[in-house]
C-alpha cells in the first residue's frame, strides 16, 4: 500500500494518541505522525508543515480544553487553500450532541468514527477516501 504523506492526531487524551500512534506504526500507513493535544497546536501544526509532508488525514476529537474540534474547523476554513492542502478530516468522537452534529455538517468535514480507533476504521478510511487498502497480513 501506498502510504499517506502524514497523519495528524489531534486529541486531549494522552492515553488515546499514545494507543493511537501505536496502531499507526503497526500498520505502516505513514512514516509521519503527527499529534496535537488541542485545536491550536493542531494549526501550528498545519501553518509550519508544507509539501510533501502536509497532512492528508487529520483525526479529530470533538471536545477538548482550549481550542475544541468544532472551534479548530472554523479556524481551518479561514486557512488559505494552499495551507489546506487537500487533507481529509475525519471527526473522533464518543457521543455528539445535536447542536454539535449540525454545525459539523456546515463545516465540511469527511465523515464521523467512533472512538476507539480500530485496525478495520483505518482501513475503512483508506478505502473511502483514499482508494487505498490495508495489506492483507497487517
């Protein structure tokens, strides 16, 4: 398989970007992990990274301290085209709220998966948004 520029993690939750990074280095899907701990970080992140090493899928938590997922999307959508690249934005989440769900419609992201991250919901993001597949044996 093809691997992905870079991936950006973006959660408060330790434990889970640590499990996280983790299941990324054991599938092999990019040589580049980023993480970010808040919505802020995440766009330092992005303003700093150019070229080839530009994320092409960011995971998102929803709600974090500081700058959440809903406030970093609307700071992302302000970015100039060039700084967004054409990355994907997949939202992680536990449960949404109703306000929460409508707002992330307006607010183009890719799709929503539930928390924890799997083996099978990376490969399913592969497949949908990058007509990549998982190798058989990872």
């Amino acid at each position: 398989m093809e691997k992905l520029s870079s991936v950006l993690l973006v959660d408060d939750d330790t434990t889970n970007n640590f499990l996280n990074e983790l299941l990324f280095q054991q599938l092999n899907v990019t040589d580049h992990l980023l993480t970010a701990e808040d919505g802020a970080r995440a766009l330092d992140i992005i303003e700093n990274t150019a070229g080839p090493d530009e994320p092409a899928l960011i995971l998102l938590d929803v709600n974090m301290p500081g700058m959440g997922g809903i406030e970093f999307l609307e700071a992302y959508r302000r970015l100039p085209k060039a700084q967004r690249g054409a990355t994907v934005i997949i939202m992680l989440t536990t449960t949404m709220d109703a306000r929460d769900l409508s707002r992330l419609e307006e607010l183009n992201i890719a799709g929503l998966v539930s928390k924890p991250l799997t083996k099978e919901k990376i490969d399913s993001i592969l497949q949908l948004h990058f007509q990549r597949q998982l190798p058989a044996g990872a």
